[in-house]
C-alpha cells in the first residue's frame, strides 16, 4: 500500500520571493519558460535545483527506472552493445534523480563483465548529488573510483554512451495561444495572493517558430488553441553533440512525434505538475515545491540533434524499445509475480509503454542498438506532409 498523502502538500501556497522579484524586475511580466527553470531549478528554491525532487512510492511521481530494476537492466545491456563496439568507454547520465538507475544499471554491467571506465552524472544541485552518493556508495563501495559528479555535459569528449530519461520533458518551455491573425505568448504575473496567467503578442523570434510549425501540420490550429515549444533544444542537442567523440544518446521521455503532438483537438497543451504521486495543471499552486512538465516534441529533438551532427538511428514506443532489448527474458519465464506487475506497467499501453519513447541519436559509425530492431519507427517523425493551397494534407 502507498502511504498516506498529505493534504496540505497540495494547498496552494504564496508564490516564493525569488519568482515575484524576477516578475518585478521584468516589468510585471515573465515569460514561463523562465519562469519554469527558477521554479524547478533555482539553487536555492527550486524543485530539482534545492534538492526537493522526490521520487518513487511515497514520492511526488514514478520513473520506469523506479518501478522496476527490469528498466534499469534492460538499459544496461543496450550500453554493453556500445560499449563493446567502442572497447570500451564511459557512461554518462543526465539528471540522475534518485541514482536507482545509476545504481541497477552498474550492478547489472558488473554481472555482464562489461562496466565502464567511467560512470559520470551530471548534477549541479548539491542536495541531489549528496543522495544519489550515498545511495551509489553503499550499493558499490567497489567502485567509488569510477563514480563521479559534473556540473555540465561539456567539460570534455567522451566515448560512450550518454543516457538521459525523463530529462527533457523538464527542460523550460515557452506556453502560446492562437489569436485571430497572430500568436500569444503566454507568461506570468502577480495577483493580489498568487501568480496567473497573462498572454502577450508574442515576439518576432516565437512568432516565426509558431509560423513554421503551422505551415507544416496538415490543419489549422483553431484560435484560443495552447499549447508549448521548447526554444532551448538547440542548446541541449548542442552540448550532447559537443560532448560525444563517439557512441550513443539514449533518450527515454514521454511525448510525440510534431504531427500528432499538435492535433487541433488538443487545445489545452500538455503542461501539468507531479506532487504526491497526483497530476494537476496549475504551474502556480505550489512553484519550486512540486515538478512541472510538458511532453516532448521528439520530431524537434530529431531535427535539432541532426543540425548539431548526430544521426538519428531509431525512435520506438517504450514497450517496443523494451521488448527489442529482451526485458521478457530479463524477466524469465513464468516472471515473480512483482516482476509481472512490473512489466504490465512499464509496457502496457494504459501505463508507460505507449505514452514513453526512446529515441536513439549517435555518432557516425555507430549503429542503433537492440531496443530498436524490433519495431523502429523513425520514419514516422517525418511523416512527409505538407499542406496544397486549399489546406490539404498532401504527401511531400
């Protein structure tokens, strides 16, 4: 059973002096993508930047990294492929939460015969770092020396693989609103207790992002439609490119491909918060105190991570990625009973395995790993549709 929830980790609760001074100082208004990052990552208030993230039963939300070693040694055996195909290497991950899949994916790796040079996690909050090292310390006291902590992914070239789950459906987002005739940008200010919304005209560099994305869906986004696109994926494809000599990205988050991320219907956007293992979508009830979300654009990922110099060499559901990297036989046959909880969680549709994919981006040379041959669906990132005079969908 799942111990009780708090009611009073839900209450809303006066928005924290560092955001109503950043709304100040900007005028009265903050565009929620910086908004986002000083609510979840600000050193000293932020969700993950304080160290407040929590994780897991009785956390805030689950990860598949939580829910079951199955994940974690699944992944384990994806990065021994790349690791014997470069002779070795390094692994490196992104945003280790909890540090469960630093933890399962070395002892797993160690059992293989194949562990690293190196097991770096990046982590610039100090609260974060101090569990995830004692967690790792006392699962692997053996291997402290190939433990260690970056701020950042670019502090030099690395051969290996680089894993990041669930980390770019945190990255801050911009929030729009179609208007008749042109595009909102969404923001906040303050009210008389809390923060609210407030919807600019948006500027000339998101107006043009908003244009291109339109004239590349096969509908028109209706007015009042809200929605969000990530401005920063540049920046984070850029740095995972700079970073990698050789190997594999291995992303795990859950989102979309554009064409279907974007549906008309889908006027309300896919922003919402994690606290107490509950979702809600009111980004100001309790800000640097519980997550906030939004699914991921992979076809914009892909074209991003392209324009830096990675090649994309497989995108699948979760359940197909898991399946192709032979979980059910991680599992064994018939599975414990928890072991078949487990899986139906993290491959059934109705759970995690539709709603995450994996995406793989890799250097030259380095092919796609197991978890994508058995269904990979790369090519429906690119489905190929343009609109014809008359607003149609056309194959391109």
């Amino acid at each position: 059973m799942k111990p009780p929830v708090n009611s009073n980790d839900h209450k809303p609760t006066r928005p924290p002096r560092h955001i109503t001074a950043a709304i100040t100082g900007s005028g009265g208004w903050l565009a929620f993508d910086r908004y986002m990052e000083l609510a979840l990552y600000d050193p000293d208030a932020g969700y993950y930047g304080a160290g407040r993230a929590r994780f897991g039963e009785g956390g805030d939300f689950d990860t598949a990294a939580e829910t079951s070693a199955l994940f974690g040694r699944t992944l384990a055996g994806q990065c021994a492929e790349v690791l014997a195909a470069l002779k070795g290497g390094d692994i490196v991950e992104l945003g280790p939460g909890s540090g469960r899949l630093a933890e399962v994916v070395l002892a797993e790796l160690k059992a293989l015969g194949m562990l690293p040079r190196r097991y770096l996690m990046v982590e610039p909050a100090p609260g974060m770092r101090a569990g995830q090292r004692e967690r790792l310390e006392n699962a692997h006291p053996d291997l402290a020396e190939r433990l260690e902590w970056v701020d950042r992914l670019t502090h030099e070239r690395l051969r290996g693989v680089i894993l990041a789950n669930e980390v770019i459906d945190a990255l801050p987002c911009k929030c729009f609103r179609r208007a008749p005739g042109h595009w909102l940008e969404r923001g906040v200010s303050s009210g008389a207790k809390r923060l609210r919304w407030e919807d600019r005209r948006a500027d000339t560099a998101l107006e043009k992002a908003l244009d291109a994305l339109q004239a590349e869906l096969p509908w028109s986004l209706p007015d009042g439609y809200c929605s969000e696109i990530r401005a920063n994926l540049d920046e984070f494809t850029g740095e995972l490119a700079q970073s990698l000599e050789a190997g594999l990205v291995l992303l795990a988050d859950y989102g979309l491909p554009r064409h279907e991320l974007y549906l008309a219907e889908r006027d309300e956007g896919t922003l919402g918060c994690h606290s107490g293992q509950r979702w809600h979508d009111d980004p100001f009830r309790r800000p640097g105190r519980e997550d906030i979300t939004a699914w991921v654009d992979f076809t914009a990922v892909k074209r991003s991570a392209e324009a830096a110099g990675l090649e994309a060499v497989g995108f699948a559901s979760q359940a197909q990625f898991l399946l192709g990297a032979r979980i059910l036989e991680l599992a064994g046959s018939p599975p414990a009973p928890e072991d078949a909880a487990a899986l139906r969680r993290l491959m059934l549709p109705g759970g995690m395995g539709e709603a995450f994919k994996f995406l793989g981006l890799a250097t030259e040379g380095i092919e796609a790993p197991s978890g994508f041959d058995g269904r990979n669906t790369l090519a429906s990132l690119e489905p190929g549709l343009a609109r014809d005079p008359a607003g149609q969908a056309t194959s391109a």
